[in-house]
C-alpha cells in the first residue's frame, strides 16, 4: 500500500478539516449557498465531513429574485435530500424595506444589492461563521484570504489585519457582534472542483451542461434571455448551444458557446482553456474575431 | 476519447507539492513565479495580454512577469508584496501551491506563516550579489520551520554570462553558510528567471550545468516520507452522534491524522483519561477503510464505551507523546506589539486548547547570524526566541522536528483575539 494521498484526496481531508473545526469552534455556523458548483462542492464535502450525521448547519440562499428556474429546482431538491434547514436572505425584501435601491437601466443588477441582504441575514440569524465556496484562484485580491477571515462587527474585511494562519491551527475566537467568513475550499483550483464532480459523480445544474437557449450578445458574452432582462433596441435574441461556467443571478451571467454535453467534456473543455499557448494565439484570435463578426450581426 | 480518459486518469493520480518563496524586491522572485506559470501553461491568455500592456505601458523591453502575482493595489503602486498569497499551477505530474512571502517587510511573520505548511522552499540568490543577509535568514527560518527540502535558485545567470565559475562561487559560499543548518536535502540550480534558463526547459547556455532543471526538481522530487507515518497520532476534533434510527447508538471521534496508520482492531491509549480500548472501525462518507494514515480526515468508532471528546488525543499504549504543562517552544512574535510581562495566554495545540503564561525567556535567536542573543531578552515583533510556557493544563506533544502538526502551538491574545506568537516544540 502506497502511504500517500492525491491531490484531490488531500484537498479533501483539508476541506473537511476546516468544516469540522467550524463546527467545533462555533456556535452558530452557516453554509452560504448560491446553487453554484463551488456550493455545491462545498455541501457534497460537508455531507461527508459530519457523515453519518446530518449536515449540523442550514443552507443560506440570498436570493436576488432574479433566478434561474433551473438553480430553485435544483437547491429545494438538494435541501430535501439532505434533510437540512434553508434560510433565504431576500434581496426583494431588502428592497421592499427601503435597505436597498435597486438599479435601473438596461444592465440593471441585483448583484451588488445582495451584499446588504447577506450581512443583514447574517445579524437576523446571529449567524457567527459563515462558510463560503470561494477559493484563492479565482481573483488577485483573494490569494491572500484566509481560511478563517476575520469581519469586524460591520462585516468589514481588513485585508492588512488579518490573523496568520499557520500549520493546521485555526484561530475563531472573536468578541461580540463580530464573525467570521470560512472558505474550506481556498485551495481548490477551478480544475479541482470540476475533476472533484467528475471523479465523485457530484449532481450539479443542468445549466452547466451545454444546452440550447435563447440568448443575446451583451457585454462579451451569450446572456440569457429572462423575463429579468431588457433588450436593447438593436438586440435580437438567438438560439445557442451554451453553457454557463459561473451561476449567479441571471440578469448577469453570462454562458460561453460550447458542446460539452458531458461533465467529461466540460473537463476537458476547462483544461484545454488552461492549456492555450502563447503560439496558439492566432487561432484564438481568428475565434475572436469570428465572435465580432456573429456580434455585428446580431446588433446590426 | 481515449485521450480525454489517460488525462482524466492522470488528473486523479497527481500529488500535492507546497512549497515557499521569499526573496526580496529585487532577486526576481515575482518573476521567477511568474516564469512557472507561464512557461507551465497556467496563465490565461487574457492574463498575459494585460500583463504584456502593463508592461508597454511602463516601457519595459520585457513582459514583466512579475506583474503576474502582484496582487492587491497597494503593491502595484509600491511595486512590494505584503502579505503572504496563494498561487497555484500544475503540470500533468504535480499540482503546486506557492505561499509566495515578501522578503522584507514583517519577513519574519511572513515567511514562518508561509514555510508552516510547506514541503521544500526555494531560496533566490542573485549571482551577482552571492550569499547576502538575507539568504541566510531565509535559509534559517526554513531550517527552523523544518522544511524537508530547499531548492537554492541561482538566479540573473544571464547577467554574469552564464559563468560556471560565478555559479561555483556561490554554490560554495552556500554550502559553507548551510552547514549550520538542520536540512537534509539541499539542491542548487543556476537560472535566468528573466529568459526562462533552466526553469522550465533546459538552457544551452549552461552546457557545464548537469543537474536538472527547476521544474523536473519540483516534479521529482520524492515527497512520500514528508508526512510521519510512525508515530501514531489522532487529536479528536468533534464528536459525531446522528442520532438517527440507523445509527442510534453510533458515537464516532471525528478528526485528521497527524501521525502514523492506524487500523481496526489497533490497541489504543486516548489521553488524558489514559482509557484503553480497539479501533473498531475508521469510517467515511465512501465506506470503511482498512488503514488510514496522516493526513487523512477520518471518523473512528472504539470498541469500548467511553469518554472522549474535542482536545483528546487517540495513540498507541506503546508509543504515546508527552503530557507536559511546562513546554520548551522556539517561539516566534508575529504581532506587533511585543509580550506583556506576566501576561496570559491561550494556547492552541492540535485541536487542544489551554492557557498559559510566558515563565522564562531563556534567548533570542540573530536570525542573519544564526547566533543566540543571551543579553537582551526583550522580544519584539518578527523576533524568534526559546522560551519555556507553563500550561494550565497538559497538552500531549512531540518535538516538531518529529511531527509538524503536534509539535506546533500558537499563541492568542486573550484581549484581542489575535494570533500574537507561532511557536515549535523543543523537548
């Protein structure tokens, strides 16, 4: 027998870790899930942290009301499954309360509302950690996040106060009216978490899968067309085969043109856009310009 | 279709390499990164096209590959890093995480943070400069922090024309530096960070150089034996009770390996309470498991009804580590405010926790010298000292150059919360 892990196998035992010193470090702890595949992930690796015990936290949904039908169906399913509480954080109560103004126009967004709902859930339910699906890779500004990071009793992250976070010692300890933000899956890279799908067989929304939808050209990419969505003038929606890569409120995410019908393919797919080489450059090119041009006729 | 399983299969084979970084503003240590990335292939194409019109912008002749990993705004305008970050690649053997640490500003903080979970670390040496200060306080604090591997990076080749003798020079004046350091495996190569020499592929302008490049090294290199597979060691993190009709009775201690295999049917000793009882099964999500070994996160079930809970410690009757109160540290200061005589503490162990004072400051360590200071026992901010702690309570510890995990503590302002002191036990 070989003593060691793979790299998944790792990043599995460590995202456990971290799951189960939640649970024993706080009182009141959450997961926050978007119906997204990080979420998605994040639950799949709770279930097996607290197995065969049920999941001991509640799913927080903040939802900007601008959903995919598809995302509900999927999260109350999973929420049935699993036999735990869901609590949604409404970004229409928010607006109804006059917490919130929503945005008008044509790339109106709830995106930026849901902040002021999640904190505002977070105080309602006295949650103290909230567990997140974010990961280091996905952006400059959180490599440098922590796996337990610390929010001020405004909710503020202070990028330049953060505590060290050495060896396998996490510090929760906080004083009233502060929490924390738990991301189990910071060292997860895009390429994990879908080989982590495929390997693990984890269900996920249809929508991530290529299928065929009525969508527009906005912004650099296909957005779906939603009752949510004004189209411009000079819009003219098309049917495509695309997928999403992210899943968020529907007014803003936009899918890429793809035939990965298979999460297989979608691996594949992901690791070959890692995979581009500086002398490929003018395929990618010629793929862009190609883009311009379907751009042009769908505007013009 | 055969090709998409063969690099399926080989994703789900890789291992994890961790590794450290620290060099300063100048030694080309974002570039360096910056090289493995893209020569890697782990870059982004729309990455690089911004990076390549920062650097048109600042008229470099060059695409500043530095400008790859300095992240927050701040830095770019200083053109510094300060903090410890993240960054990740992977090669169709290993996937990599980089804790890329500054190497001046709260260095110390920074890099004993960084080193703390790392399996090698890769010192930068500039050619032209040799062993500076620096290095040596890199060196040291890897040394100190027991990473298993160094990787010494000769770096800016170009810049002297690729002279061996340059290259020689350095090596020696390393090796004789190294010789008060406690690292087993020490490697040298001389690269251009900047023109990719020895990096990632191979450089004809080295044709005196025989060893490998830097990236067949991280690929290589046998990280196996890194974790303890001897000493028997389970923290209990929390207890698992479904009480659920299938599992009614089901009481299972939830935690990580930190040492050793363990198999059902093992004899165990849970400490403090000195119960002793047998494995009866390692559980998990994907079924029972026949052996488990560090690190892996696990649930076990004993045969024996008896009381265990978080801070207990699960190990073998014939091979236990020591219950102390009074606990030998080399401590680090990470906060910026220094101790407080007389001043309490909590202290994390594993999954332990206590309080506990700072009784003695017995010396502070010159980490660009390696030399104890016995005369001034003030300890500052970034300062490494041996200290004794008297605990509250015991905690069960082994020397952290025999088990990383529980041979660790850090220290908890009890006022703040922060996180003021990393320490590693010397027994």
């Amino acid at each position: 027998m070989k003593y060691s892990l793979t790299h998944l196998k790792e990043l599995e035992a460590e995202s456990i870790f971290v799951m189960r010193e939640v649970y024993a470090q706080f009182e009141n702890p959450a997961i926050l899930f978007s119906g997204g595949k990080d979420s998605i992930v994040l639950t799949h690796l709770a279930r097996k942290a607290f197995w065969p015990a049920k999941i001991p936290f509640p799913l927080v949904h903040i939802d900007t009301g601008h959903n995919f039908p598809e995302t509900m169906k999927f999260r109350d399913d999973l929420i049935k499954e699993l036999g735990v509480k869901l609590i949604v954080g409404s970004v229409q109560e928010s607006i109804d309360q006059g917490r919130v103004r929503e945005e008008s126009g044509k790339n109106a967004s709830r995106n930026a509302l849901q902040t002021t709902s999640l904190l505002d859930c977070i105080e309602k339910n006295n949650f103290d950690a909230c567990m997140g699906g974010a990961r280091r890779d996905e952006e400059k500004a959180r490599a440098k996040e922590r796996f337990f990071s610390h929010r001020d009793d405004f909710g503020q992250w202070d990028p330049k106060n953060q505590r060290p976070e050495l060896w396998n010692l996490f510090n929760g300890k906080k004083n009233m009216g502060e929490n924390f933000r738990v991301f189990p899956i910071s060292n997860w890279t895009e390429m994990d978490v879908w080989q982590y799908i495929l390997h693990e067989n984890i269900a996920i929304p249809s929508l991530y899968i290529a299928h065929e939808r009525e969508v527009i050209w906005r912004n650099n990419s296909w957005l779906p067309v939603s009752e949510h969505i004004q189209l411009g003038p000079n819009e003219v929606p098309e049917t495509k085969m695309i997928r999403f890569r992210t899943l968020g409120d529907i007014t803003i995410t936009g899918g890429v043109e793809s035939t990965a019908d298979t999460l297989a393919k979608i691996v594949e797919e992901v690791a070959s856009a890692r995979q581009t080489e500086r002398g490929n450059r003018a395929d990618d090119k010629r793929g862009e310009t190609a883009m311009e041009d379907r751009k042009k006729q769908g505007y013009f | 279709m055969d090709t998409n399983n063969t690099e399926t299969n080989s994703y789900l084979d890789m291992e994890l390499l961790r590794f450290t970084t620290a060099g300063s503003v100048d030694d080309g240590k974002s570039t360096l990164i910056g090289r493995l990335l893209y020569d890697s292939k782990s870059i982004f194409e729309d990455q690089i096209e911004a990076v390549q019109e920062s650097s048109d912008k600042r008229g470099l002749e060059h695409v500043d590959l530095s400008l790859l990993t300095d992240g927050l705004k701040d830095e770019r305008e200083q053109g510094i890093t300060i903090d410890v970050a993240y960054r990740y690649f992977a090669t169709p053997k290993r996937k990599f995480i980089i804790a890329d640490t500054p190497g001046h500003i709260q260095y110390t903080r920074n890099m004993v943070t960084g080193a703390s979970t790392s399996n090698l670390a890769l010192i930068l040496v500039d050619v032209r400069h040799g062993v500076i200060e620096q290095t040596c306080r890199h060196s040291f604090i890897a040394s100190l922090l027991q990473i298993p591997h160094l990787i010494v990076c000769v770096n800016k080749m170009d810049l002297v024309d690729y002279s061996e003798e340059a290259y020689n020079k350095v090596v020696d004046q390393y090796k004789s530096f190294a010789s008060k350091l406690d690292v087993n495996d020490i490697r040298f190569v001389p690269i251009s960070a900047l023109h990719g020499d020895n990096v990632v592929n191979r450089s004809e302008k080295t044709p005196w150089y025989g060893g490998e490049t830097l990236m067949h090294t991280l690929e290589n290199i046998h990280i196996g034996s890194d974790e303890n597979h001897i000493d028997c060691r389970f923290p209990v993190q929390t207890v698992i009770r479904p009480h659920s009709d299938e599992y009614h009775d089901y009481r299972g201690y939830a935690g990580r390996i930190a040492g050793g295999i363990f198999k059902p049917g093992d004899e165990v000793v849970v400490m403090p309470s000195g119960f002793e009882s047998k494995i009866k099964s390692i559980d998990t999500y994907d079924g029972p498991l026949k052996e488990a070994f560090a690190p892996m996160s696990v649930t076990m079930t004993l045969e024996d009804d008896i009381d265990v809970g978080r801070g207990d410690m699960i190990v073998r009757p014939n091979n236990q580590p020591v219950a102390t109160q009074d606990l030998g540290v080399m401590l680090c200061w990470l906060n910026q405010r220094g101790p407080i005589p007389g001043a309490k503490y909590t202290v994390k162990h594993t999954s332990n926790e206590a309080r506990c004072i700072i009784k003695d400051i017995l010396y502070k360590v010159d980490i660009n010298t390696l030399h104890r200071v016995e005369n001034d026992k003030e300890i500052k901010a970034n300062d490494i000292a041996r200290v004794m702690l008297r605990t509250t309570k015991p905690l069960f510890v082994d020397e952290y150059n025999t088990n990383r995990q529980t041979g660790s503590i850090i220290l908890i302002d009890e006022a703040t919360n922060e996180t003021v002191a990393a320490g590693m036990v010397i027994l």
